[in-house]
C-alpha cells in the first residue's frame, strides 16, 4: 500500500464532492438529494413505455459500482452508502419509490448483512404505498462459502447480474421474469479474490487491512475483510490456479460448461497486470476443457485502492448470453465485450539467434556485465530518467546464454538485431544502431583494429543523426565519441592487437561516461527531470564503456 496522502479537501467533505463529480461525468445520471440517491437523468415514471425499475448500492470505495452502471439497459438508480457501509434504508425507499414506472422495482443487493438488512426495510416501507417489489441477493464469494452464518459475500458478479437483470427489464419483461433471470445468474456465479497489498481509505490514516511484505491475503473481501489465509508471494499463474480450482469446485464446473469470465481488479492493479491473469484464466479453463463464451477484463469492483484481482465465472446459457450481449447506455460496461475469447502470448516471431563456433571473448564478457548489472542500471535510470534502461537491455540481453560463440562480425550483428528488435525505446534504437554499424565495419575490414574505429565512428555519426545529441548533452554519446576517437588513435599507431585496443578505448569511455555525473541532460528522457538527472552517471554510457572492459561495477562510476 501507498503511504501517499489522500486527495481530498475536508474528510467530512470527501463523499458529498466525490459522488457529486462522479455524477457530474456521468452522461446519463443526477443526483437526488433527498433523501440521497443517484438516478437515470430519464425519469422512469415519464418513458412512453414503463419498464421494471433496478435499484442497487452499497457503500461507497467499490466504484464504478454502482453508479457507472446506471444507464438504461441496466440500473435506474443506485444508493451511495458511506465508505464501506451500506445505504440506509431512507436512500432505499426514496430510490425505489422514484424508479417505479407501474411495473414495480427489483432490488439486486449484494450479500452483507447491512446491505439485506436496509433493502429489506425499504422494501416493507414502499409496500404500504402499494409498489411492487422483489429481491435478487448476490452471493457469489466462495471465500465465505458455509453452511453456517450469512455465507458467500457479494462481489464482482453483481455487475454480470446487474447487466441480466437490466437487458430483462429493457426489453420489457415483467418484475416476475427479470427477478428469475438475476436469481438464475446470481446462483450461476462464483467468485474469489486475492490481495496483493491493502488499501487505503481516503478519509482514514491507515490501511484497510495490514498485509506484510511477501505475503498475498487470499480470498480477501472487498472491504478489506481477511480472505481463507495468507500465502507466501507466488506467480500470478498459480495465483489463478488456486482461484480457479475453488470457484470450479463450488460451481460443479465441467467440461463442455459454457461460462462468462470475469477478471476485476481491486483498485490499485494496473491493467497490464489484470491481462496478464485474464490471459492466464483463458489458459487454464481451456485446458479444462471449459467453454468461454464472453470475457471481461478491468476494474469494475473495487476496493478503494486494493492491490489485487477477483476471478468470477458465471454459467450461461443462450438466452443469457443474448442479454449480456444487449446495449447498454451505462458507461461502467464495456462498450464491446469479448465473444469466443482465446489465448497465445503475444511474442515477436523474429530470427535473432546468435551464431555458432568459437568462443568470443570479448563481446561475452560484455553480456556479462550487462546481466549481472541490470538492477544497477534500472536504478540509475530510476533517479535520473524513466526507469525503463534496464528493463530494456535485459529484454535484449538478459537470456543469452553464455559463453557467445561466432566470429566478431556474426556476433555484433546478432546483437544489433536483439536490441533492435526486443528493446523499445531511445535504448534500442541507438544500442542497436552502435551493434549494427560495428558488425558493419568489421565484415568489410579485416584488421580488427580499424574495423572498431571504423564501427564507433559511422555509429556516432548515425546515432548523432537519430536524436541530435551531442558531447555534453548527458547520453551514451559522452562514452561513445572519446571511444571513437581512441580507437581511431589506435588504429592510426598501426595496433593489430584488439585486446590491447580495447583497454586504450576502455578508459576513455569510462572517463567520458563518468563525466556525465555533473553534467546537466539536453537529450532523452533524463532531459525532462535535468535538475534530478545532475550527480547521476548515465546508465547508457556506462553501457558503451563495458563494451571495451570494465568489472561490470556501476558503483566505480560514481565514486
């Protein structure tokens, strides 16, 4: 969990602002003040067709639900609870008696005590005034699964029975059928959720829960409530495994079922994150045989900023799938969801092996720095660009199995192609600009000695061409010119010896990239945080001068 300051004016302010600028943004919502509940800017009562009304809420911390998901083909008004607590039944009744149009209102209520209890209350209430009322409870969380106490908590798949429900009431079924379809999808459901760190509510000065390092809450509740046990950290494969297995056990799931799939994430997960665990879900229900006809991926039940996911699998059949299918004016919902889903990592097929034969030493012991240094570069980058130096070189480097084997051009060449094909960014486009202009020079020259100045000048001449920078300006380029001129010195003195070139044009990049600690960046990323970038030696011309030597040592750099 972040210890960031909340973003807030009065804590006693923060709900009145925040839902009123969620109802602000909303194309389709206002809010009613008394007694306090956010509706269809439609009024329901006014429609040339009365349709079955939908109220939903709980407490607020678990947006977009419910108010991204006001619109019409789902809810006709949802109550803001106060964080973590449900509505009262005031705010019920009021949205309730506003969202009857004569064909009475369906409640979908998620299963916490306060949240049945209130709706409950509100349903007694309006059935003096003679509206028409019924109730589908969500019960999905198979972390809480017993046969004792009030059982499976409401979770994710309230927006699955939410949209069942609406897409119903849309396309005019009565209260009695849209109440058997949210019944029928809410039974159909089951869900469990993993935390990875705790949240933090924005009015409150601590996490939601306490979490140690290096462990995972699982089964963890969207308020923060202890899951089945803690686990020590894992992979996020076997993170999904583990759900997987207790949401398929409670459901009876078999091969041939046809289920939606549901990957929500707390808060605080970023959506890479959240792919990367649907692609795994599409994985291990596809070995199970398991049919996916529709999958959601995103951030549709949170837990104010929890780090961590929820898996929900819901049951379907076709006339389900129709209404999932159905549009929807709720902003919340996926405007396309996917049909059929299947799954492949997404790997760049491309040829960049490295040849074959004798070792070389030199250029192995230049991958070698680099992958004993990553970390060091990654925080180098960290304090004075965007941290991503690193990450790029190990996407290039990092898996070369070592020793390199080939001759020096196969090998320079090789490496050109890894950098400019797995790199991204400023790094491998220059990176791979130097490779490719030394592999370049040296299949032409003979001599190993002018290949290297020949190689080093053409490449910073190119990389000087690609984005401008010049001695002085804080890039790889500090290294890289005085290597060019010293290898050119070592050639012109008629030196054949590479191994003895190389130690000359060594110390002069080391001592042109540590120049770089005091200088002010006028190029790359580093360039937009200049004043944080001085004291810092470039992690790409500390790079340049491994290529020549060096113990793979970042810290040599800044003493």
């Amino acid at each position: 969990m972040s210890d960031r300051p909340a973003l807030l004016n009065d804590r006693s302010d923060f709900l009145p602002e925040a839902i009123g600028g969620l109802v602000a943004a909303h194309p389709d919502a206002a809010w009613h003040a008394d007694p306090g509940f956010v509706g269809r800017a439609d009024a329901p009562r006014d429609a040339e067709t009365p349709r079955v009304g939908l109220v939903s809420g709980g407490g607020s911390g678990h947006e977009p639900l419910h108010i991204g998901f006001i619109g019409a083909g789902m809810l006709t008004a949802a109550c803001p609870g106060l964080l973590f607590t449900s509505p009262n039944a005031l705010q019920v009744v009021g949205a309730t008696r506003w969202a009857d149009a004569g064909r009475g209102v369906l409640h979908i209520v998620k299963n916490y005590t306060g949240d049945v209890m209130n709706f409950q209350v509100a349903r007694d209430a309006v059935a003096v005034d003679g509206v028409e009322t019924d109730v589908v409870v969500v019960a999905d969380d198979v972390a809480t699964e017993s046969d004792e106490g009030p059982g499976r908590r409401g979770t994710a798949a309230t927006i699955v029975v939410e949209k069942v429900c609406g897409a119903a009431a849309e396309r005019g079924d009565d209260l009695a059928r849209v109440t058997e379809l949210g019944r029928a999808a809410a039974e159909a459901s089951r869900s469990m959720a993993v935390a990875v760190a705790p949240g933090r509510l924005p009015t409150a000065d601590r996490p939601t829960f306490d979490l140690e390092n290096g462990s995972f809450e699982l089964g963890a509740g969207i308020h923060g409530e202890p899951g089945v046990g803690r686990i020590d950290a894992t992979s996020a494969g076997e993170l999904v495994d583990t759900l997987l297995t207790r949401i398929a056990a409670s459901l009876e799931l078999s091969a041939g079922d046809r289920i939606v799939l549901v990957v929500n994430g707390l808060g605080a997960t970023h959506g890479l994150e959240l792919a990367l665990v649907y692609g795994e879900a599409l994985r291990r229900l596809s070995e199970r045989e398991v049919v996916v006809e529709r999958g959601l991926v995103g951030s549709f039940v949170t837990a104010v900023d929890t780090a961590g996911f929820s898996i929900t699998l819901t049951r379907v059949d076709d006339e389900m799938l129709d209404l999932l299918d159905a549009p929807t004016a709720a902003p919340a919902w996926p405007n396309a969801i996917a049909h059929r889903p299947t799954y492949e990592d997404a790997r760049p097929e491309v040829d960049d092996s490295l040849p074959d034969g004798e070792e070389c030493g030199w250029l192995s012991a230049f991958v070698e720095r680099v992958q004993g240094g990553i970390d060091a570069l990654t925080d180098l980058d960290r304090r004075a660009g965007d941290a991503d130096f690193g990450t790029n070189m190990e996407a290039a480097l990092g898996d070369i199995d070592l020793p390199v084997r080939g001759d020096d051009a196969g090998v320079l060449q090789a490496l050109a192609d890894r950098l400019l094909v797995r790199s991204g960014g400023t790094s491998g486009a220059v990176f791979g600009t130097l490779f490719r202009e030394l592999a370049t020079a040296r299949r032409a020259e003979e001599n190993a000695a002018i290949a290297l100045a020949t190689g080093l000048e053409r490449a910073a001449s190119a990389i000087t061409d690609l984005g401008g920078a010049q001695v002085g300006d804080r890039t790889m380029i500090d290294a890289l010119v005085p290597a060019a001129q010293e290898a050119r010195a070592c050639a012109d003195a008629g030196e054949d010896d590479l191994a003895a070139c190389l130690e000359r044009v060594h110390v002069a990049a080391r001592e042109g990239a540590r120049s770089t600690r005091e200088m002010t960046a006028a190029k790359g990323r580093a360039s937009y945080n200049a004043d944080s970038a001085r004291g810092v030696v470039d992690p790409g011309a500390i790079v340049v001068s491994w290529l020549f030597g060096g113990d793979g040592d970042v810290s040599a750099f800044e003493a």
